[in-house]
C-alpha cells in the first residue's frame, strides 16, 4: 500500500531526525537496495506525489530492485528552501522545489517563470524538458550543486479575491493579491493592476479572512484543497502564469548511479511527466467542480488585456545570452 511508502504517521521531528542520522540502503553495500529520498511539501494525493510513487515502483521493478524512492510528504523534512539546501548538503538525494526558489540561485531561470509565456501545459511541459531547450539554463546550477532531473507541470495559475471578479488590471487597483515570493511575482502583480504580497501558504487563508490581504493568486487545485474557495470566492481565470516545479538531485548523487539505472531512470521521468500532467488535469477539474458546489463564483477573462499589461516584465528579465536562447526557443516552439 501507498501509505506504507510514507512516514507520515511519524512525527515531522522524528522523522528529520531519522533522515540526518541514516544513510540510505545501498546495493554496493550488500543492502540490495537503494532508497533515494524525496522531500514533497504537498499531501500524498497531490498529482506529483502520485506521479513519483508509480515511478518509484517502475524503478524498482527495472532495475530489478537495485533502487527505490521514499517519498516525504507534507514538508516533513522541511519547507522547499530547506530542502533544497539538504540536497546541496547530500542529507537528502531529492527534492520537489518551485521553479521561482531557483532564481536565488541563478537569475536566469526567471525567463521560465515569466507571465503569459506558455501557450499550454503541454508546451510548457515539452520546452522544460528538452535539453536542446533549457539544457545549458539547467547547466548553471551545477556550481552550486544542484542537478535538475525533471520539470513538472504545477498548474495554471490565476487570480482569486474577496472584493469581487477580475476582469481587467483596473479591478485590481489597491487590492493586496498573495504572490509566491520572489521579485519577479510581486513586479508582475504589479503590471496586473494590484499590489503583490509575498506571503508563507500557510498564512494566507487567516490574512484574507482578517483582510490583511485581499486575495491570492494559484491553481485551482490549491485554490480548493485550502479552502480559499470560503473566504476568497471570486475566481477569475486571468490565466497569467505557469510555474513549473523540478526534481532535484546534486550531481554527486546522480553520477553515483551507474549508467545503466541512470538511463532506466532518465526514461521513466519522461514517462512520469506525462503521468503528472494527465493526473493534474483531472484534479483540477475535481477541485473546480467542489469549488463551485462550496460557493465560488468562476469568471472567465479577456486574458490578452493582462498579457499586454505585463510585457514589458518580459523585456526587463531577458537580458542575458542564456536567457535570450531560452525564450526564443519557447517562443518557437509555439503550434
């Protein structure tokens, strides 16, 4: 069963103490098999976690028991920074992180988080994923040892407020929209019409129920899955952004796999991208409609209106060479 793969039953202290104190079963050892962990800060339903777990067992099965992954959900080993920070250290093999978390550690990778750049999840899932794409952007973070094996689609994002629909940047004006933190988010909120408030996930629900904030911007799977839909339930599908999440690992534990299992691997994550992308269409649609049944008005939205208004975040962002390769490529690989 699922659930014996995760230690959730375990206290967050128990279980991060376990993990600095023990190192993974290895084959080379006589363990017969090694276990990679991986840090997940969403619940074990999430379409990533699924994703992973069937990977995990494919991996398992093609490399005739030689790996496995151990999944920790819910944040357990820590929020994303941490645990990014723990693959740099080697206390853990993997990690789930946002795609805006990687901008702190090379500026470029804010090309793939800017507004409106994706025409699909498809398209997105596609470019992120091709070497001849974003192979030299992903190259920037082996210096700081970090080694990316894998885009996944996080949703489509979107903005939601308290005050009512958002059907153009001037229903925004003074409202305080939650953003994930990073100055890319808040610049383009910004352009939206409204002011962008970074801000824990955590936090949100009590700071637009207290008023602090105004509302929030994010998929609809989280929209639900927090009960935002309760004091947030103007949904307008503004459509502005797609942040993509990665898998990663540091290059010290991915040249320690052999070869062979590194190409057993490499192909099972292609297969888990598709997986992840079907999954997450589905929870969407699931959430949307308990959304709605809890009360949420949905709204559609002149979308080009928002991409005019944040252009120009795209002229000030693409500056350097590696950044300008990797919009045009996206660009180009537009249908």
């Amino acid at each position: 069963m699922q659930g014996k793969r995760i230690l959730g039953v375990l206290s967050a202290a128990a279980i991060t103490t376990m993990a600095l104190a023990s190192c993974s079963a290895s084959a080379e050892d006589g363990g017969g098999e090694t276990v990679l962990r991986v840090a997940f800060n969403q619940d074990i339903n999430h379409p990533q976690a699924q994703a992973l777990l069937q990977l995990s067992d494919e991996l398992k099965t093609q490399t005739d028991g030689r790996y496995a992954l151990e999944l920790y959900a819910d944040e357990t080993l820590g929020d994303q920074a941490a645990t990014i920070e723990q693959v740099q250290s080697g206390t853990i093999d993997f990690a789930v992180v946002a795609g805006s978390l990687l901008e702190n550690f090379e500026s470029d990778f804010s090309v793939v988080n800017l507004p409106y750049l994706y025409e699909s999840p498809e398209h997105q899932m596609s470019v992120l994923n091709d070497p001849e794409v974003v192979g030299g952007l992903y190259d920037t973070l082996v210096d700081d040892n970090i080694h990316v094996l894998s885009a996944y689609h996080g949703g489509v994002r979107n903005v939601y407020s308290s005050v009512g629909p958002v059907e153009t940047p001037a229903d925004l004006s003074g409202q305080k929209i939650r953003v994930i933190g990073s100055d890319t988010n808040v610049r383009m909120m910004g352009l939206m019409g409204g002011v962008g408030s970074p801000m824990a996930q955590g936090e949100v629900y009590t700071a637009i129920q207290s008023g602090v904030l105004d509302g929030a911007e994010n998929n609809e799977l989280i929209y639900s899955t927090l009960s935002h839909d309760e004091i947030a339930p103007y949904y307008s599908r503004t459509e502005h952004l797609m942040m993509p999440d990665y898998l990663v690992t540091s290059p010290t534990v991915w040249d320690g796999i052999s070869e062979e299992d590194r190409a057993i691997f490499e192909e099972l994550l292609t297969a888990s991208v598709d997986t992840e992308l079907e999954l997450f269409g589905a929870a969407v649609e699931e959430a949307a409609a308990a959304a709605e049944e809890a009360g949420a008005k949905f709204s559609e939205v002149d979308t080009e209106v928002f991409r005019e208004a944040t252009r120009p975040l795209h002229e000030e962002l693409v500056t350097s060479e590696v950044a300008q390769t990797v919009y045009d490529a996206i660009e180009a690989a537009r249908s």
